[in-house]
C-alpha cells in the first residue's frame, strides 16, 4: 500500500489527525490499485487517492450513471474507479495529453478487467468534449486548474439534466482561503467556484475532503 504521505494526501484542508483516522478506516484496494498508489506516491503522479476515489464511485452508483467524461485521467486511477462504477454496459471516456500516460493507463485497465468498459483518448480534453454529441450523465474535471472555468462553461452543455458535474482540488490546498492570492490557477479555482454557485443550472456543494471535490447537479 502507499505511503501515509503519499502525493495524492494534499493536506491543508482537513486537521492532519482527522486525516489520517480517515484514510485509516479506507479497505485495503486491490493489486492494481494498490500499485498505481504507489506508483503515484512515488513519481508524483496527479490521483486523487482512495478517499476521493470512493466518492466518485458512490455518486456514479447512486445515480445511475452509464456515461461517465473524464477530463485530465493520468494513468488510469479514478477512470478504474468508475468503470467498475458504471457497470455492465457502462462506458468511461478517458482523456489525457500524454501518450505515455494513456498506454501505461491501458496497461492498468487490462489488469484490472475494465478495458471493455473504457475508451482511450489522447489529447486535449476541452476540444474532445467539444466533438461529443450525446449528453454525458458525468462529467468529471481533473485537467489543469487554469482551464477550470472554461471547463464549466463547456461541460454544461455536454451533460444532462440531472447529471453531474464533478471537479477535483477545488480547495487548492487551502490557497483559494487566502486573501488576494495572484497565482493563475488559485485565481481560476477561485472563478470556478464563483460561477458554480452564483449559477442558475447548477445546485452545488463543495466537499472538504482531501484537496475539496464539487458536486454540482444540472437542473
């Protein structure tokens, strides 16, 4: 298993002891996933980590979803996650810029029995959600923080009524508590969560655990 420290435990947002009881109460994953933890911990690969992990699945169980975009997928983590969430007859759109990172994912979703599930993209992940035609019932955003409002503002129109909008390290660490922060993805996570909330389509919640992960809900 990974490390207590591993990269994907950002810290900052929950108290370190509540933390730690958390992902103490976390089941032990599977071989597979227990490697790219590890893999992650040590080669600081993005992931959002078992505890995170769990509430994607949760919310892609409870509602149904058959249709899941991952926007920014690394090496396959979550994307396992939610395959093994949708089901039979379920599909997950992996994307990401990096070619290794995609093969390397592929490698994973073979181990871990999902590959039917799965579909592989490279590239950018705005401009593959573009092309999409059919409404999504998840659309889950990992990609860099400075595209967080473009990513709102194109995925609604890519997700259903009743989906979700689920975004990653929406507190940045507590950065976005800080006052007048001047870095650009701070200033981006904050503008994110400005139109996530002042929005009319959308009813969201912001939940502290590990970096901060958004639910939002398309009326």
């Amino acid at each position: 298993m990974a490390d207590a420290n591993a990269h994907w435990r950002m810290g900052g947002i929950t108290v370190e002891a509540v933390e730690d009881y958390l992902y103490a109460l976390l089941p032990p994953r599977d071989e597979v996933l227990a490697e790219m933890e590890a893999e992650a911990a040590k080669n600081q690969v993005p992931i959002v980590g078992p505890a995170v992990a769990r509430v994607l699945s949760q919310y892609a169980v409870i509602s149904g979803a058959k249709r899941i975009f991952e926007m920014g997928s690394a090496i396959g983590y979550s994307t396992i996650w939610l395959a093994r969430a949708v089901g039979d007859g379920g599909r997950v759109i992996y994307t990401d810029g990096d070619r290794k990172n995609a093969e390397k994912a592929r490698r994973y979703f073979e181990r871990a029995g999902v590959s039917q599930r799965i579909t592989v993209r490279v590239g950018d992940a705005l401009e593959l959600l573009s092309e999409e035609k059919e409404p999504y019932d998840i659309i889950f955003n990992d990609v860099d923080k400075t595209d967080y409002p473009r990513v709102f503002k194109l995925a609604l129109s890519h997700l259903k009524s009743g989906g979700l909008f689920i975004t990653d390290n929406v507190l940045w660490s507590g950065k976005v508590a800080r006052p007048n922060p001047t870095d650009a993805e701070t200033k981006a996570i904050l503008e994110l969560n400005r139109l996530m909330y002042q929005s009319q389509d959308v009813f969201t919640t912001i939940l502290p655990i590990r970096d901060g992960v958004s639910i939002c809900v398309k009326k």
